[in-house]
C-alpha cells in the first residue's frame, strides 16, 4: 500500500499543527553542532598522514625494517656514485699526465 493512497491520513496530516514552543537558542544549537560535527570530519591531510606515521612507526619492528631498507639503498647509492666519481676523476688525471708528458702529443 502505498502512503499517498490514504486521502484520510494526508487530510489529518495536513491539519495537523504543532503547538510546543522550540527551547531557547535550539536554532543556534542545531548549527553549533553541525559545524562541530564537520569539524571533526574534516580532519586536514597532513594531520591524516601525521596520524598514520604515528600507527606506522610505532611498531618496532617496522621502523627497523624501515631504517635498514633506508640504510641499505643509500649506501648502494653512495658507493655508485664513488665509482662513477672515481672513475671520471681518473680519466681526467690521465688526460692531464698525458699532456704534461707530451704537451704537443694532440698537435699534429
């Protein structure tokens, strides 16, 4: 059945009229609460990321496990990149070598 059927009940709705005041400010206190509940719904992105580091890194286990892979790929990155420093600084002391050995050598 469906409600908009009953002509009786839409009559007795529609004359139906409440009479009881609304307690004092209950306008102000309806928006008051509103705007607290957004408030704490709208928590910002870096307190969102804040919060989810705090849970991530408070586990032991997983903050060492995090330091050693951090450890890991920065001493790989550092050594390769001595040796490519290495090997370009030895390329450009042989070249120096060569041309205060023979200084006219590329003179042709």
């Amino acid at each position: 059945m469906n409600p908009g059927d009953d002509k009786s009940l839409q009559e007795a709705l529609a004359k139906w009229k409440v009479a009881a005041p609304l307690p004092p400010r209950f306008q102000d206190n309806v928006w008051r609460r509103i705007e607290r509940a957004e408030a704490a719904r709208a928590e910002s992105f870096g307190q969102l990321c804040q919060a989810w580091v705090e849970r991530l890194f408070g586990r032991p286990a997983f903050a060492l496990s995090y330091v050693a892979v951090l450890l890991f790929f920065g001493l790989t990155a550092g050594y390769w990149h001595g040796r490519v420093d290495r090997r370009q600084v030895n390329t450009q002391l042989a070249e120096r070598y060569v041309q205060t050995v023979a200084p006219y050598r590329d003179i042709q």
